[in-house]
C-alpha cells in the first residue's frame, strides 16, 4: 500500500506544480485552490508512505515523478522547449527512480 500512497502523492505533486504555475502567482482563485489542495493531499499521502519506506526512497521517488512530470506536462501542454539534453536529464531521473526502488527492500 505504501507504493500505491508514494505513487499517488507524486502525481498530485505533478498536479500541483501545473497548478501553481496556472495560478498566476496565487492570483487566480481555482488553479490557486487546486495547488493547495492537492499540494496538502500529496504531502498526506507521502507521509503515509513514509511510515513503511525509507525516507531516502521515499523523497527521491516523490521528487522524481514529480520533476519528470512537470517536465513532460511543461512540453506537452505548456509548449516548453523540449531538447535533448533536457530528455536525457528526465531520462537519468527515471534510471535513478528504477534503482532506487530495486534497491529497497522494505513493504
């Protein structure tokens, strides 16, 4: 279950950097619920998945979907600037987030 939580909390974290970035500096009321919204909820569920992981895990795995997502949101949706290097950078993050699960034994 612990996995499932970790899973959850780093797609609201995706969630809620779009969010935070729609929100206009917190000047629009919807994004700006939105982002504390499930900014609080994935903070929750990160928590919960914390009491069975490690924290190094744990936080790496939660940033990881996180910084991944955004970026592909931010090319996807936002029209950002997609390069190489930048695909080889998410693509390094992801080799880390595969290793770092391997790596873990507990739940």
């Amino acid at each position: 279950m612990a996995w499932l939580y970790l899973l959850t909390a780093g797609v609201l974290e995706v969630v809620w950097a779009y969010a935070l970035k729609q929100s206009d500096g917190f000047t629009k009321f919807g994004p700006s619920v939105v982002t504390l919204t499930t900014a609080i909820a994935s903070f929750v569920l990160l928590s919960l998945a914390m009491k069975s992981l490690p924290l190094g895990t744990a936080y790496v795995i939660w940033t990881g979907i996180g910084a991944v997502g955004a970026f592909v949101i931010g090319v996807i949706v936002l029209g950002e600037h997609m390069s190489a290097v930048r695909v080889a950078a998410a693509v390094l993050i992801v080799c880390g987030l595969v290793m770092m699960k391997l790596s873990t034994s507990d739940a």
